[in-house]
C-alpha cells in the first residue's frame, strides 16, 4: 500500500525543491506554475498507479 504513494511524494518533493530555488530568485509566477505543475504531476502518477492496481 506504501508504494502508491512512493512517485507521487517524490514528484511533490522535487516540485517542492524546484519551488524553493524559484523564490529564492525572486521568480514568483514561475514558482506558482511549479507547485501547480508538481500537484497535477503527483495526482495523475496517483491515479495512474491507482488504476493499474485495480486491473
């Protein structure tokens, strides 16, 4: 059950990580299109694994 959640956090993570650096250079709306970019990363590898859980 753990390992569904193991690529989702991973890509919140990274995004997260990315996000830091964009603020830190003052870089506001890109730091914003990464947190959304990471949040739908992570909720479509959720639903993906999910899935093919199911089959």
């Amino acid at each position: 059950m753990a390992d569904e959640y193991k690529k989702p956090y991973f890509i919140l993570f990274n995004g997260i990580t990315d996000t830091l650096a964009s603020l830190d250079a003052g870089k506001l709306g890109e730091a914003r299109e990464r947190l959304i970019r990471a949040q739908q990363e992570a909720e479509d590898a959720y639903i993906s694994e999910e899935e093919s859980n199911a089959s």
